[in-house]
C-alpha cells in the first residue's frame, strides 16, 4: 500500500522531466523546428539541483557521515548500472562496427566517460553540436551526466559546510560560491570564449581563424607522437619504420605500399581511408628526414646523414621484396631540393641517382607508383598568416609571403622529369600527385603554417565521415554478438523494471524507510502499470501496421541505394582512376563526358524519376555532372533512371519534397509534383503541400548552401487566358477554388516564394514556366491528352476529346524541355521565361493528327463531356525564352510524336508479355479523388 497523502513520485517534477526529454528528442531529430531543444538538457540540470537541495535540506539532521552514504549509495545505485553498461556496449560496437581510425578517439573518451569527465576538457571547447554531427565519438553524448555528477560530487560537501555555520552566515557564504564562479558566469554573459583545445578531431566547419591558430599549436605539441599510426602494427618501437595496417574489410585484392620520409607516415592514414577498401595488404615505411629517391645529405650530421644512406638502399631492397601492386611515394624535400648547377636535368647528380632509384622501384611495382608532391616550406608561424586570411589577402599574395624563397621548385622540376622519365620507360607506370599552393584552402593552410612541419598530423580527422562503408557492415559474427548484446540491454531493463515493481510492493516499509532517511526521492516509485485492454488487435491496427511496414521497407530499400551509391561514390572518388580501372564492374553505363572539379557540377534534381526529371538527368549525368535525384515515387518510377544507378556520379534517393533535405549542391532543379490533371487532383491538399512546402525546403536548401534553383512552374499560372499567345508579362485568369487551383495556384504560390527568397534571401533563382510537354516515359497512367490519344489509337479503342475539341493547345517534345530548362539554369535571368512550343493545335485536330500517325489504327473520335476550368486556349509566347537564354524548340511536333508512338507501342508490347491487363487511358476523375 502506498501513502496516499504522499505519493512516492512528484508528478510535477516526472512532468517537467518528460518534457525536457521530448524537447532534447525533438532537437535531435527535427533541429529545424525544435533549434533551441538542447535547453532540455538544462532544464535537466535545473531539476538535478533542485532535487539534490530538497533531498540534502530534508536530511540535514543526519550526521554528516550518514547523509553523504545515503545521498552517495541512492543516485550512484540508480544512474551506475545503466551507465556502465551503455558504456561497455558503446566499447563493443566501436570495435566491432566503427572504422580503426575511430578507436583511438573513443577510446580516451570512453575512459573520460568512465571517470564522469566527459565534459572536460573538450565540450569546453569544442562546439559540442557539431561534434555531434561529425560522430567522431560516441561518448559525445555523455558530457550531460558528467556534468550532473560532477555537482553529486562537489553539492553535499558545500550543503555539509553550510551546516557548520550560523544561519546569518550562510548567506555570506553562498554568495562566496557564486562570487568564485563570477568569471565564469561573465564569460557566460558577455559571450567571450576561452579556448584551449584539448583535441586533435576539434575541426569543425564554424571554426574561426583563431580557433584554428590556437588547434594548430596544439597539435604541433603533439607533432610526433601524432605520427605513429594507431591503425598500423609496428615492426619497432619506433614511430617511423615500417608497419602493417590492420582492420582492412578483407575483400581488398592490392597490395599497397606507402613510403617516404615522415611525410608517409603523416598521410598514411588519409591513404588508409582512401584506398583501404582495395587492399589486401596495406604497407607503411617512413623514415625521419630520408628521401626514398636520394639520400638525404645533413650538412650538419655525418650520422643522419649515414643513417638516410641506409634507409636509401632499405627502401629499394624492401619494395623489391614485397612486389606491390600500387605504391605512394610521399616526401618532404630535403636535398632534392637543393640547387643545380648544370643545364641539363639528365646530367645533374641528385637526379641521375633518383632516377635509378625510381628505376629499381617501378620493376618491382605491378601497376603504379604515386608520386605525391609535397607542399612547399613555410617560414613564417600561424599567426602570420591569420592577419592576411582575415583581410581576405589573395592566396597568391599569401603564398608568397609564406613560401621560404628556396629551391623547393628544384625539388619539384626533378620530380616532373622523373615522371616524364619513367612514363617512357614503361608508359603510364608514375603518376604525379597534384602540387598545391599553401593556400588552397584555408584549413590546409593553417595546419600548413602552423609551428610544426607535418600538414595536420591527424589529417584524417578532417574527413570523419569518409570512413568507409564496409565497416558498417558487420560479419555474421559481429551480427550475432550485436544480438546477444541488445538481448542483454533488454533483459537488464526487463530485470530493473521487475525489481522496481517489487520495491514498490514493499512500498509501506520503502517510505517509511524513506521518511525516516528524510531522503523520500521524486520518482522512484513504479509507474502504476497499465492493463492491456486491447488484448485483441483490431483490423485498422493490423492494416495500419501493414502501411507502416511498407514504409519501412520503402525506406530501406532506399537508404540501400543510398548505401550502395555512397559507397560507390566514395570508392570512384578516393582512388584515382587509374586504380579504378582493374576492377571488374557489374554494371555498364552509358559512357559520361569526363569533367574536372571546377566544372562539374552537383545538381539536385527534384522529381527526378519522372517523366521530365528522368530525361533532365539523363542530359545532366551525359554531360559529365553529379546528380542527386529525389522522387516519393508518386509518379516517377525508379524505371526511368534505373540505368544510372550505381554509377559513381549518380545518388537516386526516396523522398518526399514536403519533408526537408539536406545535401551541399551547386544546383537544384525543383520539378517534384505530378503534373496531370487527374493525378494533381488526386490528392489536392498533397499537391498544394509539394509546391508550397517542398519549394520552401528547397529554397531552404539553397539558401544554406548558396545553389541556384529553377522552379518546374506550368503554363497553368494564367489559367483559363484572356490573353493570347500568354508572354510572360500576363497575369493569369485563376479560378481560385476551382478544381485545377491546387496545382495552379500551388504554382503560384511557388512562384512568389521564389522571388519572395530571391529578394529577402539573395538566393539565386530561376522560373521555368512549361508549356504542355510529351515524349517516352510519360507514365501509361498519366491521363494527359497525348497518352490518352496515343494509346487508344495503338488499341483502336475510341479517341476521347473531352468537351467540342475547339480548346487548343501547344505540344512540345520533352528534349526541347530540358533543353530550354539547362539553358535557363545556366543563364543568369530570374524572371519567369515560357518554354513550349508555339505549334498550337485544337484538340479535335490533334485526335486526327495522332490516329493519322499510327498506320492502320480504326479507332473513332468520340466527344465527351468536358472538364471543368479547362483552359481553352494556349500558346507560349517565347521571345523572353529566345533573347535571354537563347532558346528554341527544335523537335517538330510530328516527329517528337512518332518517337512517343513507338515507346507506348513498346509498353504496351511489354505489358502484353507480362500477361497485364491492357492500359486503359485514365480519364480526369478515373483516378478518385481523395476526401
Ligand atoms: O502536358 C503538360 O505539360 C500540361 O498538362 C496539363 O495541362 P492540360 O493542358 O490540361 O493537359 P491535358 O490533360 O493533356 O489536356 C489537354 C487538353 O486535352 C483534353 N483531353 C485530355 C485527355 C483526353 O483523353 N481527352 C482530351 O480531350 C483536355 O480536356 C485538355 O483540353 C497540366 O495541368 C500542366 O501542368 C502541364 O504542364
């Protein structure tokens, strides 16, 4: 039995709980509506130490000794259990699933974790939200509980001292506490940082310069111990020498070496990450200050320079020994760049000896031999080139600022001759790894000129999400012990949650125990539990859960093409194409127009399976470009762009426009709704939501990350017209409420959220208006006029014109379209521009026209009742279209029309074979409309 006139649990203080949770939930989930959700994890806090006074005020006649066992043994009992073992499975999974490169970071947290210190020193310093979204570390999570422990800690001997003290002088006293922390609250308030980063994986994408100044120090402190790859087993004590990599998938065929001086083991990991995936063996050998290619001469040490002597010949005795299929030659220059005193590079000494050497190397390498060229020597310190960075100095100018005036372009001359050199040899056996200014981007430049000479030791920490896929899928093995483990997580909660019930059976006992402790806590009590009354599952139960399954596995099979596309996209851009070449593909591709970084471009495609996003796609992916298409399947099917899925540069993703996305692109062409009268007018409201709401995500999107966006807008803008042909200047004649007015008006809408971001946002915009389009692909179903027609003629079935046939319109051919619209992209105009072709027809002459066109068809033409708001006239006016993006149709009207024929003949054909009904023309209203 329970006290009733005190409950064991403080509904109000359970309420505020729920609530702090829900909000950090929502922030975790939905961040763009729930921005400031991380405030739960304060209100958290604000509970803890409300709680932790009630609980020390109420106890303050106990002996100090018995009130800090009691407080101790009570919170450690309820939060430890859980703790611990969240951590021990976080210590499992990061060693079974997570990349090698992620141990090391874990590992340190895990033990900070362990000793409740998770909040210091790094979320001190670090932007904890972002490290959030890089994951690098999994304990990221547990700050919050170290800090809420840090106050068990440090509470009850401040309560315990007030104790001690008269009641006057307690105020005094805790106005001493708050006064200690005064700095701190000031920092709070002012907004001043004090930064002392404590990490090597502290790179964030809001970093200021000075943050980055201040990170370079320190991981120059740890310049060399940086150096020992925590992924490789070591040969020698030693942080250089030679070393394996452990962790590969094991599916890898290569065998890879990495060697050169420090600078090979400074980049190993980056290769590791890269290149990892391909190799069977991967082999690192670096040794401190000695070139491969030539021995390093130290003016002022006859030892090291005896040493580099000795690591000269190693290097070719050891390559010679291991038979590499692909080896990455890094070094920093030292006497390969000093200077040369003959005209001619084939007499100078240092080269003649670095091309024997590289000589001896190639015969023993299969495939290729890398050369990466290294980044010239700086001789000015971090702080030098903030100042410039911060007043925008042009990078040329900071280079030559920065640059020690040496022979490093000797250094570099030598290496170009030697690919040369060896290309003749043997052709296509040495490649040289690109040259790059200090400058390049400010984040290599800063690590570059920092105190240390190695380019941010831990470079791997700048692409933390590169780490590769394969890792997340687990072997049976692991598959299994991530089983057993979740089982256990289950059955410690089953087992808490049935002790819990028997306390509370015991609850007379429990509260008095509790009252005379004077430590009766908030919620400890069980929850009163429910009885299941719904003991039988109703049908909407099952059918809804049939529904959401189907999502599931919608969404699966998608986040799979996702997986498969990233993984795809990640192995073609990490290894150069020469490696690429060997491995054997499953696929075959139309073959795509090579473009280098600085020309393509990453285009997100709205509506991408459709009818005209799929042909848009094609020209884009042809062109050489990256794509990412997004498609509900509503109306695009995954047929229209299947042929691209798994080519590297394409990413087909499920989703629905309404919801946000977010992906760093250059581009978007926003085309997601359906187009067909009967399919917009299925499900009006939905049609309103993806042109008004999916407008605003993607204008949204290219806002964050400053793309341009084409607007897929409709000739159904000025609605049934009063002005003919309609340029661009015409208004419309919309029937707000009419049936076509959430497509219509959706548009509209559309169209003034473009401009509305275009003035407000600065976003860049561009407003297609599109004429009536047609060509393969249209979906059978579709119910626009040209499928309609075209199908029923194929079967000879009646031709239905709905109304008289006088409404005319204006057909153009789907290329055109996408022409028109790439034109229009790629131009720098922002008002609406018309694109259809001014070949206008009445419908009645286009019945004839298509049974014309499809030899021997005996279909009649038979007139229907019309449609409501049908527009009865229309024609673009397209001048706007010739003199700002200089586009015109090229596609007549019968030709485009004769192409279609054969692809509905084709379908039709296809359907035939696989036994389905033939298609029966979907007239508006055929598909029901949805109350
Ligand atoms: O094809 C397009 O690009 C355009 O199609 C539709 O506009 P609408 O002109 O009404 O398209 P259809 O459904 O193809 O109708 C064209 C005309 O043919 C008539 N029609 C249609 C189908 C049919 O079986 N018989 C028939 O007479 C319609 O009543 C209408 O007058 C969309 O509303 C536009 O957004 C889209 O841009």
């Amino acid at each position: 039995m329970k006290n009733a006139s005190k409950p064991s649990k403080r509904l109000d203080l359970q309420g505020i709980r729920g609530l702090a949770i829900l909000v950090v939930i929502a922030f975790h989930f939905y961040p763009e509506y729930c921005p400031n959700g991380y405030l739960g994890v304060d209100q958290f806090f604000v509970l803890s130490g409300f709680l932790m006074c009630m609980l020390l005020k109420r106890a303050e006649n106990q002996s100090s000794c018995q009130l800090a066992t009691i407080f101790y043994s009570r919170r450690f009992k309820r939060i430890l259990p859980l703790y611990l073992l969240i951590i021990l499975i976080s210590m499992i999974s990061l060693f079974l699933f997570f990349p090698d490169t992620a141990i090391e970071t874990n590992q340190g947290s895990a033990i900070q974790a362990l000793l409740f210190a998770s909040n210091r020193p790094k979320t001190d310093d670090e932007d904890y939200f972002q490290a959030l979204s890089m994951a690098v570390d999994v304990f990221t999570h547990t700050w919050s509980l170290s800090v809420e422990i840090q106050f068990y800690f440090l509470v009850p001997f401040i309560f315990l001292l007030a104790t001690k003290i008269s009641e006057k002088l307690q105020y005094s006293y805790y106005s001493i506490i708050v006064v200690i922390n005064k700095d701190e609250i000031m920092d709070i308030l002012d907004g001043s940082e004090r930064r002392s980063f404590g990490r090597l994986d502290s790179v964030t994408e809001n970093m200021t310069l000075d943050d980055a100044a201040r990170l370079n120090i320190d991981w120059s402190a740890h310049d060399g111990k940086l150096l020992r790859v925590p992924t490789c087993e070591y040969e020698t004590k030693s942080q250089m020498g030679w070393c394996k990599h452990k962790g590969l998938p094991g599916n890898g065929k290569y065998k890879i070496v990495i060697f050169g001086n420090s600078w090979a083991a400074n980049h190993a990991t980056m290769i590791y990450q890269e290149c990892g995936e391909k190799a069977k063996v991967l082999l690192q050998g670096s040794a401190k200050g000695c070139e491969p290619l030539y021995p390093t001469k130290f003016s002022d040490s006859q030892d090291l320079t005896e040493k580099c002597k000795g690591n000269f010949t190693y290097f070719e005795e050891r390559i010679r020994q291991e038979q590499p299929d692909y080896a990455f030659l890094l070094t920093r220059f030292f006497s390969i760049a000093d200077p040369s005193n003959v005209s001619n590079i084939q007499d100078d000494p240092i080269y003649k000896i670095m091309k024997t050497q590289m000589l001896n190397f190639i015969k023993n390498i299969k495939y290729k031999l890398y050369i990466l060229d290294a980044l010239p020597r700086h001789h000015r310190k971090i702080f030098d080139i903030v100042p410039l960075l911060k007043n925008h100095t042009a990078p040329e100018k900071i280079d030559k600022l920065m640059i020690k005036p040496d022979n490093f372009e000797m250094a570099r001359k030598r290496h170009a001759q030697l690919i040369k050199d060896c290309n003749l040899e043997i052709p296509e056996k040495c490649v040289l790894g690109p040259y790059l200014s200090v400058s390049f981007s400010i984040l290599i430049s800063l690590h570059a000129s920092t105190y240390s000479i190695h380019v941010a030791a831990n470079i791997r920490m700048l692409s933390p999400r590169r780490v590769r896929s394969h890792h997340w899928f687990p072997t049976m093995a692991a598959r299994g012990a991530c089983a057993a483990l979740v089982m256990i997580f289950l059955l410690f909660v089953l087992i808490s949650h049935t002790s819990n019930k028997s306390i509370s059976s015991d609850s007379v006992v429990e509260t008095r125990e509790r009252m005379s402790n004077g430590l009766d806590e908030e919620g400890q009590g069980d929850a009163p539990v429910e009885n299941n009354k719904n003991a039988g599952i109703s049908d909407d139960t099952v059918s809804s859960l049939l529904e959401r399954i189907k999502v599931l596995e919608d969404e699966l099979s998608s986040m799979r093409t996702r997986m498969d596309d990233a993984e795809n996209r990640e192995g073609n851009n990490g290894i150069p194409d020469e490696m690429a070449v060997p491995l054997p593909t499953t696929k075959s591709f139309p073959s795509v127009r090579y473009r280098n970084e600085e020309t393509r471009k990453r285009v997100l495609i709205t509506g991408g399976a459709g009818f005209v996003g799929s042909h848009l796609v094609d020209k884009l992916m042809l062109d050489g470009h990256e794509i990412i298409a997004l498609d509900n399947y509503f109306t695009g099917r995954k047929k229209n762009i299947e042929h691209w899925i798994g080519h590297p540069n394409f990413e087909m993703v499920h989703h629905d426009v309404v919801n946000p996305y977010f992906v760093e692109v250059d581009q978007i062409y926003h085309l997601a709704s359906p187009a067909s009268p009967p399919h917009y007018m299925y499900n009006p409201v939905k049609t309103i939501k993806t042109n008004t709401l999916g407008t605003i995500n993607m204008l949204g999107l290219a806002k964050r990350v400053k793309a341009t966006v084409l607007l897929a807008s409709t000739s159904e803008v000025y609605g049934d017209p009063e002005v003919h042909p309609q340029p661009e200047t015409y208004w419309g004649h919309v029937n707000t409420i009419g049936p076509r007015a959430c497509y219509d008006e959706g548009k509209r809408v559309a169209e003034s959220l473009m401009v509305a971001y275009n003035k407000q946002e600065n976003v860049k915009i561009r407003i297609a208006r599109i004429f009536n389009t047609f060509g393969p692909r249209m979906h059978m179903n579709d119910g626009r006029v040209v499928s309609n027609f075209i199908i029923q003629a194929l079967q000879d079935k009646p031709i239905t014109i709905y109304g008289n046939g006088t409404q005319t319109r204006s057909f153009q051919y789907v290329t055109d379209l996408v022409d028109g619209l790439i034109a229009l992209m790629n131009s720098n105009y922002s008002l609406p521009v018309n694109i259809g072709n001014p070949e206008e027809h009445t419908i009645g002459e286009f019945a004839t026209i298509i049974r014309d066109l499809v030899p021997g068809s005996t279909s009649e033409i038979v007139n229907q009742e019309s449609q409501q708001d049908d527009p009865q006239q229309r024609r673009p006016d397209i001048r706007r279209a010739a003199e700002q993006i200089q586009w015109r149709p090229q596609v007549l009207m019968k030709d485009g029309l004769l192409k279609t024929i054969e692809y509905f003949r084709a379908e039709i054909d296809r359907n035939k074979r696989g036994g389905k009904p033939p298609p029966e023309p979907v007239r508006h209203g055929g598909l029901e409309s949805r109350r």
